[in-house]
C-alpha cells in the first residue's frame, strides 16, 4: 500500500470538478495522503509517477473529454486495474445509472456510491476496504478448484516450476495470473530466494529500463544515488514482468539480451553485468497477434514462451465458482465477525450461469458486497441481479486471429459434445471452392481448374473423392 510522508494511507481522487475534489479533500486528509487527478490520462500520469499504486481509488465515471458520458470512467477503472491489480476502486458518480453502476462493478470497481454521497458513509465505506486490503483475501487469489482446467493448471505448475527456462503466463484480467507466478516461485528450489514483480503498465515507459537494469549516479535527472534494478536486485530468484505486453518496443532487445546470455547493464554504466534470477511473464493480451501487429518482437516471444501456461477463465471453471464464493465469504465474515450469507438454490443457478466477465476479481468484489449488506441471510436471485452486469454476454467474444478462431471453433465442438474430424473439415472447404470456381466458370471444368491453379484431370479425381463422401456429385463424363 502506498504510505505518504505523514504515515497515512494514499488515496487517488478523479474527477473533473474541483469544488468536488476539494471538499473530499478537506473531509479525507485527515485519514488519507489525497492524490488528484481531473482526467484519465492525467489519472495514469499521476499512478505511473508513483513508487507504489495506492490503495483505494474513488473515480468518476463522466470525465472529459465527454463528462455526459461513462465511456472514459469505464476505461479508467480498467486502466488503474491493469497498472495496480489490488487496488479497490470505488466508484463516486452523477451517472448513477443501475446498469452503468453494474458494469463499472463487473470492470473491477468494488463498490459504486451516487453523488450526492454522505461524507461519512463514505469516509466509513473507504476505511472498511483499507482495512479489507490489509487482510490476505485482498491479496491473495487462491487456486482452488476441482475442475478440469483447475487440474490442468496445478499440474503444469508443478511440471514447469523447477525448470530454469521462462514460462509465460497468460490470461485474462482478473483471472489470477499473478497467483500462478508466486506459485511457479513457492513450487521451485528458489522458494527461499526473493521473488519480485515489475507491473511493465505501471511506470512511466521513460523509467522502465532503469527499473529493471538499475542506473549509474548523475545517469539522469534525478539519479542523485546509483541504484540497483529488479534484475539485480532479484539475485537468483524470480522476476515476474507483468503485463509484458506493454513493455515499450525499444527496449525488448535488452530484455531479449538478458535472457539469451543473463548480460545488462545499469543505465548509465559500460560495466556488463549478469543475472541469474528466473524470468517469469504475464499478459491479458495476445501476444502473437501483437508479433503480428510489429508491436512485439517475435524473437523474445519465442524466448519468453518456452513454457506457456494459460489461466482458464471464470466462466470455464463450474462448480469452482462455488468454491471460492464459499472461501471468500467465509474468509470475510470470520474477519469481520459476522455470519456468513448463503445463496438460495435458485440464486446458486443464476451464480452459476453468470459468466463474470471480471473474473476472479469480479466475483471477489460481488462476495464483499454481499457480505457487507445482507449478513447470515439467504439471498435470491432478484438480489444477485442487482449485482450482476446486463451486458455481460454468457459466451466470450470470439477471438480475432486465425490461429485463435480456428481453436475456438474446436473447443466449441468439444463442449457440444462433437467429434473434430480435420479430414472432413478440410473436405467441406474444398468442395466450396471447387463449386465456387465452377459457378465463376459458369460450369466450364477447364476454365475452373485454371481458376483453382490446378489441372483439369486433377479437379476431375477431386471431384470423385468428395462424391464419394457424399459431398458435390461427380461431374457429368458427357461434359469433359
């Protein structure tokens, strides 16, 4: 957690009314060191200018440049959660709106408050998710589950643990990727050398390679002192480059150096210098799709995914879902001495058809609320869709890349209960080709096989085989 100077806690106000921000100010400074910010690129300047992300974020969704909108609060809350994954952000808003407050929750934001708020509701809403941060369940995703993909991640965590090589972690946000690198750590015989993170979306792109590599005395503005860099300061531990994805292109070939050799060197210094830590990577995004894009080097992908390891979804875990509702209302009610709440059978099957777009994160916030607000009761379903985003669709988005469509299409049959079968498939796209052609062709076979760039002879046989799998009927011996 971010402390100031005076001891106090920090806490990052956005809004794009100053009267506002003053008086939250002057009703919070005496519990909170205020940071301030009227804008979401004024928000990520302020985060990034940071040694460590707050703890608490209160956030409004109309900020310019159209106040009268959500649009740009959304992508904060989004933006300070890739930067700053454990931080709780609260949401202080005019557009208060139950869907746009249901969405701004699904996005990560833990709680929404319309303005105009009460100062003391408020300040005593703030300090109860301090002192929920404070306690592990703030910080720690736990990997239960007895599920498929559950098994399936435990056991290569195990296999790939020891290993010497990088591993590459990917996931969606709030799918607990961070979880799944402290435990590749704790798993390994480096468990009692340091492990060390570096969130690459959470410093300021200008000041990344001297967090990782360290820098001289006078190597820049600033540099009163020479310092060590994660690299060095990981000894022969592990470091984690979460969110790799963002980790600025002019510097990829001397993350690309280190790890072909283990050789850096401090910015501002000649002397090379050698790492031995092991090199973990995280991302919510596609990297091969970035490679394609020329925003990624495809040499250190390939370095980086030597082992790659993909933490499933929420909405592909079951009855996992269950699992760490039940861990993470037991957790809070033991912490606040309470009853913990249950779910009506009725709201167990809503709980478990909703696909929770945010994830772990998501499901962890909803628990804290409902926690907080209905103590030892059973809740039904009308109250968890008061909780639930109505936009959330119960199949994610289907991928964009080739390679990634072509999976999805598998895995969907899969899921249906359907045998791929690649001869057959391939046959299909064939035989629509070939019909293609021959419709352009206005049923000339000669000029559809010079269409298709192959002989005539050959398109015959073609057409032979897929009739005999039932496909387009064998062309006509009259019309050769």
């Amino acid at each position: 957690m971010t402390v100031g100077i005076d001891g106090k806690p920090s806490l990052l106000i956005v809004d794009d009314d100053p009267l506002i921000v003053d008086t939250l100010d002057y009703l919070l400074e005496e519990d909170f060191q205020i940071g301030r910010a009227a804008s979401r690129p004024e928000a990520m300047k302020w985060l990034k200018s940071q040694a460590s992300a707050p703890q608490i974020a209160l956030v409004d969704l109309g900020l310019p440049p159209c106040p009268h909108r959500p649009d740009e609060g959304f992508a904060l809350i989004s933006e300070l959660l890739a930067g700053a994954p454990k931080m709780n952000i609260v949401v202080l808003s005019g557009q208060n709106d139950s869907a746009n407050a249901r969405h701004a929750r699904a996005l990560g934001a833990v709680e929404f408050v319309a303005k105009p708020a009460d100062p003391e509701t408020l300040r005593k809403l703030l300090l109860r998710l301090l002192a929920l941060g404070q306690d592990p369940i703030a910080d720690e995703i736990p990997l239960l589950g007895q599920s498929a993909p559950m098994q399936k991640l435990r056991t290569q965590l195990r296999q790939y643990a020891d290993t010497p090589f990088p591993v590459l972690i990917e996931g969606e946000s709030g799918s607990g990727k961070e979880l799944a690198a402290a435990a590749l750590h704790s798993l390994s015989s480096r468990r009692n050398h340091p492990y060390l993170t570096l969130n690459c979306a959470a410093i300021a792109p200008t000041l990344v390679e001297a967090a990782l590599f360290g820098h001289a005395k006078g190597a820049f503005t600033g540099a009163v002192t020479a310092r060590a860099g994660y690299f060095e300061e990981a000894g022969t531990g592990s470091l984690l480059l979460d969110e790799i994805g963002e980790l600025p292109l002019e510097l990829q070939p001397k993350l690309l150096r280190v790890l072909e050799n283990g050789e850096y060197q401090r910015v501002g210094e000649t002397q090379v210098r050698q790492s031995r830590a092991r090199i973990l990577a995280a991302t919510n995004r596609d990297l091969k799709q970035e490679v394609r894009g020329s925003r990624f080097r495809a040499d250190l992908y390939h370095r980086l995914s030597v082992f790659t390891i993909s933490v499933p979804p929420l909405r592909e875990l079951g009855e996992d879902r269950l699992r760490l509702l039940e861990h993470f209302k037991q957790q809070i009610a033991a912490q606040f001495k309470q009853a913990p709440f249950t779910l009506s059978p009725e709201a167990e099957k809503c709980w478990l058809t909703y696909p929770f777009p945010g994830n772990v994160r998501e499901l962890r916030n909803i628990t804290i609320r409902l926690a907080t607000r209905h103590p030892g009761q059973t809740i039904g379903p009308e109250v968890l869709a008061d909780e639930f985003d109505p936009a959330a669709d119960s199949a994610p988005a289907p991928p964009q890349d080739r390679e990634a469509l072509i999976g999805h299409a598998i895995e969907q049959m899969a899921m249906q209960g359907e045998q791929f079968k690649l001869d057959n498939l391939l046959l299909r796209w064939e035989d629509a080709y070939i019909e293609g052609a021959r419709r352009l062709a206005k049923g000339n076979m000669s000029q559809a096989a010079k269409l298709l760039g192959i002989q005539r002879t050959t398109l015959y046989n073609r057409l032979e085989v897929l009739a005999r799998e039932g496909l387009t009927p064998p062309e006509d011996e009259s019309h050769r």
